[in-house]
C-alpha cells in the first residue's frame, strides 16, 4: 500500500510541475474572467427563477387571501338566510383557505429573504468581476512587461557567446593591431628623418671644418684669416722650428685630411 502512495504522489507532482509550467499567465487570467462571467449568468438565472417564485407566491397567497374573504361573506350570507348548516360549511372551507394563506405567506417572505440574498451576491459578484476586469488588464500588461525584460535579458546574456558580436571583437582588435602599427611606422619614420638631418647637419660642419684646413695648408695671403693669436703662434713657431718642422705639419694635416675624407664616405 505504501508503495502505491508513493507512486500517486510522485505522478500528482509531475502533473503538478507540467501543469505549472504550461500555465500562461495571460491565458489563466482571460479564462478566470471568463469562468467569472460564467457564474455570474448562472447566479442571474437563479435570481431570475427566485423572482418568479416569489411572485407565484405572492399570487397563490393573494388567492388564498381572497377566497377566505369569499367563504366568509358566503357563511355571513348563510346564516343571514338562516342555513346556518350551509354558514358552517362555509365556515369550514374559509378556514381551510385561511391556513393555505399563511402558509403561503410564510413561504413568500422565505422566498422574499432568498431573493434579497442572491440579489446581494449579484452586486457582489459584478462588482468583483468588474475588478477582476481592472486587474486582468493590469497583470497581463505586467505578465507581457516581465516576459519582454526576460527576453532582453536573455538576448543580453547570449551576446558574448554570439558569432556576430565575436566577429565584431575580432574586427576591434585587427583595427587597433592596424592602428598600433601604424603609429609605429610613423615613428619609425620620424626618427629616419631626424637621422637624415642630423647626418645633414653633421656633413655641413664636416665640409665647413675641410674647407678650413684646405685653406690653412695652402696658405698665402688669400688664406682665410686666423684669429691673431693663432697667427702670431703659427709664426712664432715657422720662424723658430723653420723648414723641417713645417713639412711634419704637412704631412700630419694631409694624414688627417685623409682620415676625415674617409669618415666623411663612410656616412
């Protein structure tokens, strides 16, 4: 037996759990609102077949009413005549009526009170049918509100698991590999140039440097001119060291000449 109790309850459960998740809010709440409106034509029908009752009852009770005023003007009438066995039996029917009255009566403020009760429900029923209307209306758009925010969440948490937005980081990172490298060229070749100039530069002083000791080792009047002290040193030291020491200097300034030359090609 406990074994079947426990195979029930594990079959109730997944029915359970199926049902639950099939169950879409908006569809649930149009067929509660329907279901509602359902009730409230059967709860009319009953009102309606209340009334009706009510109203035969009133009308058997009237009935009874008038015929127990007729038997009692027919027994007055009887007696009057002096059939006083004829006044009795009339008497009799009277009381039968009578009794029929009442127990009419009664059943018709019975009914009466039923009727007021089922009236209230009515009113009750509408009213909550109306607000069951207002909320309906206002759970769907909140149902349709929750559903879209769990679809942009979801769009949202499969964006970094997309092909597109994975090709769309590739795409980033070869433009800025592309960018990198392209700064990189352009100091590349901004310091190629301030090398070119620099040899520029370099060469003029070079040339500049040349040009002097060419003149110096021609000499003569047309030589470029010394500073004084300079001059008056060079003299000084023809005059005391003469001919000999002046071809030393020839030949250290034409070895020079000849290392600057070679310096000056190799740039």
């Amino acid at each position: 037996m406990g074994f079947f109790d426990r195979l029930s309850r594990l079959l109730r459960a997944n029915l359970n759990d199926l049902v639950s998740k099939a169950e879409d809010p908006v569809k649930i709440l149009d067929q509660s609102v329907a279901d509602m409106q359902a009730d409230l034509v059967k709860l009319r029908q009953a009102v309606a077949i209340a009334i009706a009752s009510q109203k035969r009852l009133r009308n058997q009770a009237d009935q009874a009413e008038g015929q127990v005023r007729t038997w009692y003007e027919r027994a007055e009438l009887a007696l009057k005549k002096g059939e006083e066995d004829l006044a009795k039996e009339a008497l009799t029917r009277r009381k039968g009526f009578q009794e029929s009255s009442t127990a009419l009566t009664n059943q018709l403020k019975g009914q009466e009170g039923q009727v007021e009760t089922l009236k209230r429900s009515l009113v009750a029923l509408e009213g909550k049918i109306a607000e069951a209307r207002t909320k309906k209306d206002m759970l769907k758009a909140r149902a349709q509100a929750a559903k879209a925010q769990q679809q942009l969440q979801s769009a949202v948490g499969n964006l970094g698991t997309n092909s597109a937005m994975a090709a769309f980081d590739r795409m980033e990172d070869k433009v800025q590999a592309l960018e990198a490298s392209s700064q990189a060229a352009a100091e590349l070749a901004g310091a190629d140039l301030e090398s070119q100039f620099a040899a520029l530069e370099g060469g003029n002083d070079v040339d500049d440097e040349l040009s002097v000791l060419r003149q110096r080792l021609e000499g003569g009047a047309e030589a470029v001119a010394l500073p004084a002290a300079e001059t008056s040193s060079l003299e000084e030291s023809k005059d005391a060291n003469g001919p000999e020491v002046e071809a030393v200097k020839v030949a250290e300034v034409d070895a020079e000449l000849e290392e600057l030359k070679r310096a000056i090609d190799k740039l």
